[in-house]
C-alpha cells in the first residue's frame, strides 16, 4: 500500500511545497511594494495583475501543453518561478517590479493546465479522490504556513532574504518533480507550430468538448461562478470587516488565522474519510456550507457571529474544492484537458476583473454592506442550482468513481482525429 503511494506523495511534497512558496512570496510582494511607495492603490493593483495576464496568455497556453511534456512544463515552470523571484530584490524601480510580476503570472499560467493534467495522468482514478483531499490539507497548510513564515523570515531577516529563500521552496519542489516519471512519448516532430490558425483550431476542439459534454461543462461553469462570486466578497474583505463589523487590525488577523485552521481541520477529516464520501457528497456538502459560512459572514455583526462563519466556509471550501477537481480529472480526458483548463480558466480571468470593477463600483455607490449581503444572497441561489444539478438522477454516471478510466480512453480516441 505505501509502495503505491510513492509517487504521490512526492507529488504531494513538491506541490504543496510550491504552495508555501506562493503564500510566502505574497507577503513579501504586498510589504516591498507598500514600502516603495506608500499608495495602498499601487498594493491593490496586485490583484490585477494575473487577471489580466492570464486574459493575454490563455487563449495560447492550452494549444502549447497539450502537445508537450506536462512534467518539463511544471518544472520548467518552478524553475522561472524561482529565477523570477530571486531578482525581485535587484528590481530597480516599481514598473521593474510589475513586469516581473508579469512574468510569474505568465509562468504561473502555465503551471496552473499542465500540473492538473500531469496529476490526472500520474494518479489513478481510483486514488483521485484521496489524493485531492491530500493536496486540499497541504494547500490549506500553506495558507497558514506560508504568510507565518514569510513575517517570520521578514522580522528575523529581511525582505530580500526572504525572497531568496522563497525562491529557494520552488528549486526544492522542482528537485522533489524531477524524481517523478514522465508519463508522456513526445514526438516533437509532430508537434504543431504554435501559430494562429493552430490556436484557432485548437479553440473549436475545446468548444466542441463542451457541445460533447454539456453537463460537465455546466457543473465545472456553475462551480466558477460560485467562486467568482466568493473572490468578489474577498476582494472587500478588509473594507467590510473593519468598516461594517468594526474589527480592529489585529481581530481581522485573527480572523484569517482562524479561518485557515478550519480549513486545516476540514481538510484533514476529508484526507482520513475520503474513500467513504462520494464525490456528490464531497460537492454538494462543499458548497451549501461554505455558501453558509459566507452568508454568516455577510450579515455578522460581531467578531464571534463572523468568525463561526469563516470558521463554517474555511472547513467546507476543501470538500467543494477536492470534490470538484475529482470530478474534473475523471470527466475531461487528459488529451484535451490542458487547452479546456486554459479556456476556463480565460473565461474566469475575465469574469474575475469585471467583478472587481463592478463591486469596487457598486460598494463606492451604494454601500458595503448591501453589495456584500447582495453577493451572498446570489450565491446562495447559484449553489442551490448547482446543487439541484448535481442531484439529477439521470447524471449520476458522470460521478462514477470506478470505470471510467474505459470512458476517458475511448473520448480521448474520439477526440485524436479532432486534435491531430
């Protein structure tokens, strides 16, 4: 059995190791930043940063890892990571510190596809559902890990010390990716130019996957639309706590610590219990609880009323998550699966930067507290839908967790005449 779980769990190590490296380089980011000119406007546009980049770089992303090694793309991937990281400190000016951070949302881009397809490929469908419930316990420890960290080694360093060490988990995770095999015979003599009309074509194979697969195309859109919704009340968070509920600094940094404790917690249960859930189970608990937790929050009063919300939707958001990426990686076949990804991960960018115009508006005009409760009643309808979708008996083959593995290899010869 531990002989079996070799490979995922180095897998696991550097993955989650690579997440440490995100949460810690996030801290640093947001501290060089504000200290190089004082303007929380020049901080925030952080957050726009990989929305926009990602619009640039995902139409193409998807065409370029599915015709490569998604491994040598991951690893190639941690290594820009780190390179890019490590001369933050050297950056000459704010403009120089964005453009890098251009670059590692580019990089990241990339990550984000081949890792899910190289996961998909490297664990066996029958081991998924464990593994993501693992990998949602080492993500939910970065969380905390992470941000803990980078204040230590900023307090006990400074802040390009930091970064290097920081660049140093990614070099780290790349050497634990490099012992893995790599599932994949590349013919680069077949591998497409990557030029325009190649991309256009390769956008019809992934609109074709959707008229093919409706149903899972809906649940994964119905499944973005709740998060667009949660990362639109995110982006207020700060506002809404210390403004609306009247947390001080402090009680909102203990709020977060919390919350990420809850998901900690979640995701252990699910880690020990996951083959006794079923991914429906996994989905639709994730998402009515964690809708819950964000409805306490958006019409808290106190700091106790708030935290049993966060608490709520920090321990059910990894069952959402785990539950929903199994399901994925068993439906979409790992032929198509990068430039799908791609093309989903577009579609969110896109709804993501005009959810930050929209409610940045909206909280400006009307209030706060109105946008926020507005957001969670919306969210509350849209996962009763999703809910309501997933329970329809006549899908319930799509949440098969054995024999699928025959159904993904006969589409993905389906697909081959399409994709060659």
């Amino acid at each position: 059995m531990l002989k079996q779980w070799k490979i995922p769990a180095i897998l696991l190590g550097s993955l989650g190791i690579a997440n440490i490296g995100d949460f810690l380089y996030l801290v640093a980011i947001n501290i060089i930043v504000y200290q190089m000119t004082g303007s929380a406007a020049a901080v925030a546009g952080l957050w726009m940063v990989s929305p926009l980049t990602n619009i640039l770089t995902k139409f193409w992303t998807g065409s370029f890892i599915d015709y490569r090694s998604k491994r040598k793309i991951v690893l190639v991937t941690m290594v820009l990571r780190a390179t890019f990281i490590a001369i933050i400190p050297f950056a000459p000016s704010l403009f120089a510190i964005y453009a890098i951070l251009v670059l590692l949302s580019v990089a990241k881009s990339f990550f984000g596809p081949a890792s899910m397809t190289y996961v998909t490929m490297l664990v066996p469908q029958q081991k998924r559902k464990r593994f993501n419930s693992l990998r949602s316990f080492t993500s939910s420890s970065a969380f905390i890990i992470g941000p803990a960290l980078g204040g230590t080694l900023i307090l006990l360093t400074n802040i390009s010390v930091t970064l290097w060490l920081n660049a140093g988990f990614f070099l780290v995770a790349a050497v634990l990716l490099s012992l893995l095999p790599d599932t994949e015979k590349v013919k680069h003599e077949k591998i497409p130019a990557l030029t325009f009309s190649q991309v256009a074509k390769d956008f019809t194979v992934v609109v074709d996957f959707i008229g093919s697969r409706k149903y899972v195309s809906a649940i994964y859109l119905g499944f973005l639309v709740v998060m667009l919704f949660s990362f639109a009340m995110d982006v207020q968070e700060v506002v809404f706590t210390q403004q609306v509920i009247g947390l001080s600094e402090i009680e909102y940094s203990l709020l977060i610590s919390i919350t990420g404790i809850g998901s900690v917690s979640g995701a252990l249960l699910l880690s020990l219990f996951a083959n006794k859930v079923s991914i429906r189970v996994m989905m639709i608990i994730g998402m009515l609880m964690m809708t819950t937790g964000y409805l306490i929050y958006a019409f808290s009063w106190s700091f106790a009323s708030v935290t049993v919300g966060f608490i709520i939707l920090g321990f059910f958001n990894v069952f959402l998550n785990a539950g929903i990426t199994t399901f994925y990686q068993n439906n979409v076949p790992v032929s198509v699966m990068g430039r799908v990804t791609s093309i989903f991960g577009l579609i969110q960018s896109i709804l993501q930067l005009f959810f930050i115009l929209v409610i940045g508006l909206l909280a400006d005009v009307v209030s706060v507290k109105l946008t926020i409760g507005s957001l969670a009643i919306l969210m509350l309808i849209t996962a009763v839908l999703f809910t309501i979708a997933v329970l329809t008996p006549k899908y319930s083959d799509w949440y098969a967790e054995e024999g699928n593995e025959s159904r993904e290899s006969q589409t993905s010869q389906q697909k081959a005449s399409v994709i060659k």
